[in-house]
C-alpha cells in the first residue's frame, strides 16, 4: 500500500492486542469485547499499562471498523457474543516476522533489536539479533515504511526502532517495565558461538586466580551453606548435579552435607582445579545445555546452578531451564542463584588479566566480576 493508516494511542492498543492474541491463543480469537479489555489492559507486556473500559473499547472498535482495519463477527445474541477480528496484517501485507515486530512495537512502544527478539520468542523466532536487524531494515525500505530507527540517546548501549503507524512517546517507549530500554541481549550481538568461545577462554585464563579469590567464598555465607544443606537432604537418596561448578566449593559443601554430587563446568582448567582441591567429589567437563540423565538413575535428584547463568541472554533461559528440568527424575529439585539487576556489565580484566570474555546480563551490587563461571 502508498499510505499507511493513522493510529492514535487507542488503536495501536487495539490492533496490537488482536494481533498478538490471534497468535498466542487462537483458540479462543477472534475476541469478545470482555476478552479485548483484558488483553488491552493486561500488566504484562504494555507499554504504558491501560485502564480502557467497555465503553472507550466500543467506540475505538467502531471508527477501526469504519476504516476496514477491524471485522466485527455476530456469534449470537448480547453485546458479548460480538467478537473483533484484525484486519490490519492483511491491509499491510506483513511476513510473519514483520508481524511479530510490528505487534511488539505497538505494544510496547521503541525498542532495541535485542529487546524485540526477546519479546517476540511466543510469535515469531528470529534465529539471533542479526535478522531482527534485517527484518526491522526490510521493513523501513518498504515504499511506505513501517518502522524507523531512532537516534541513540544518552545512557542507551543501542538506537531503539519504533513503528510509523502513529504517535509514540519516544521518550519512554520501552522504560516502564524493565530498566529503561536495556537491551539484555547484547550478549548474543556476534551470535552465541562467538559469545560462548570469550566465556570459555576468559574463565581457562582467570580460573587460578578465579580458585583463590572464590574457593573459600562459602565460609563468609552461612545463608548459602545452610540451603546446600537442605537441597543436600532432599535429594539424598540419589545424585545430584551442579552446573557450572567452577572450583568445586559448592559441590564440595553438597558432599560434605552428605550427597553423592557430581561437578560440571565447561573449562577445563576449572575442573582440574576442583579435582585437585576437592578429590572426593566426581568432576567433569560439559555444557549445562546439554545435560543428560544419569546413567544409573531415572533422573537427577537434584541440580544446582549457583550463579550459572549469568552470560545467557533472557532468550536463552526459558529453553536452558526446561532442558535442565527434563534431567531431573520425578520430583527431582531444582536450585537456582541469580544475580539481580537490569543491566549489562562487561570485565575487559579481571585481577589484571587481560580478558576477551562476554559481558553479563546479570548483575551483582559489587564491582567485582560474577562469583560463579557459566556451565
């Protein structure tokens, strides 16, 4: 299309609820007004909150209507049994890619390519930032644009994209939720290979150093002891695992509280130093993603990732931690240490040793570098 249609506040919340609801739960769209209100107003995933009532919804879905960007569908008797159906995607043309972008934009106002591929994972997956990158380009070379890159303000690592359907309060588009428009994502800018080759090489070069500064770091944290201890006595009757274990002060405290604990890190250097200072636990080599049930039980008892996941970007968790959950046996527990914060921090050296490592999605309140290597 030569024009694009001009959508206020209400529209863009309207048509970015339709779209989004016709895809995470096509069971029950198109939507009754009731289930409209609720999904224009829902806390999660707007941006700004709303507080619509039926009223200003009714005459919103007319003028859309009016201008063929809404079908109205008669289910029967009562203004409830009216369900809305968008029409916007058809009157755009958009690709499936374009449509989760265009959906998550006006939800959620501008936003950093990292943020958007997080945000669109339940309507489109993009396979890494760089083709939330193309589409957002192919998007903004249409003949009518859609999209349209912003300048980069002070304080943002990167320039957030917004959509050119309407009027955007681009100076708070993306802020009311999670930290400002923070893109979270940057970890995965060269892709996750690149980003897990800088985690390995950085954590086999510091992780002398890493061993002496952290080997001990249990003795000055009672709270810490005392919940290995429990997570010990619950999966007691069978073997737990600890991912990223690092030098092993962990996994040995699991051992010393009683259970039959096994060690994994991706560095080698690491588990040659948790198999030197603590030879009483069983240490090995392995990727967290990639954990396999233990080969004399139906199912880890227990694993523990004690501030594992700290260089994954938030796109990563969800899949990372069912994979995990799917090696645990029945009932099997689950111990997770996160840092918390919402920016990303990144150690060109640590104890002035020259690092090429990713940065860190996570934060802790201290300067210092996170207390526990990725697995």
């Amino acid at each position: 299309m030569t024009e694009l249609p001009t959508l206020d506040a209400l529209d863009q919340r309207i048509l970015g609820s339709l779209l989004e609801k016709q895809v995470t739960v096509p069971a029950s769209y198109p939507l009754t007004l009731n289930a409209l209100r609720g999904a224009c107003n829902q806390s999660s995933s707007r941006d700004p909150v709303s507080d619509y009532d039926d009223a200003t919804l009714e005459q919103g879905v007319r003028d859309l209507k009016s201008r063929d960007l809404v079908r109205v569908i008669w289910a029967g008797k009562g203004s409830r049994t009216l369900k809305h159906h968008e029409l916007l995607s058809d009157t755009l043309g958009l690709d499936p890619d374009e449509y989760a972008l265009l959906t998550v934009l006006l939800l959620r106002g501008p936003q950093a390519p990292g943020e958007l591929k997080t945000r669109t994972e339940r309507l489109h997956t993009f396979a890494d930032r760089g083709a939330v990158e193309e589409c957002l380009l192919r998007m903004s070379r249409r003949p009518a644009p859609l999209v349209a890159q912003l300048e980069r303000q002070a304080g943002q690592r990167e320039a957030r994209w917004t959509h050119l359907l309407g009027p955007v309060d681009v100076a708070t588009g993306g802020s009311h939720t999670d930290g400002g428009g923070i893109d979270l994502e940057v970890v995965l800018r060269d892709g996750g290979e690149a980003r897990d080759s800088r985690v390995l090489a950085a954590y086999d070069a510091v992780a002398d150093t890493y061993a002496h500064e952290f080997g001990d770091e249990l003795e000055h944290k009672p709270f810490d002891r005392w919940l290995l201890a429990r997570i010990a006595e619950a999966g007691h009757d069978g073997p737990i695992l600890e991912v990223g274990c690092g030098p092993g002060h962990v996994a040995a405290e699991l051992a010393r509280s009683g259970a039959q604990v096994t060690g994994r890190d991706i560095s080698a250097r690491m588990i040659d130093l948790a198999t030197a200072a603590h030879p009483e636990v069983s240490f090995e080599v392995g990727d967290l993603r990639r954990v396999m049930r233990p080969p004399t039980a139906q199912g880890w008892a227990a694993i523990v990732a004690w501030y594992a996941l700290c260089h994954l970007a938030p796109s990563e968790l969800p899949e990372t931690i069912a994979g995990l959950a799917r090696a645990l046996r029945p009932g099997g527990v689950f111990a997770l240490a996160t840092h918390v914060g919402a920016e990303v921090r990144h150690a060109d050296d640590w104890w002035a040793i020259p690092s090429t490592s990713t940065p860190c999605s996570t934060t802790r309140p201290e300067s210092s570098p996170p207390s526990r290597p990725p697995g």
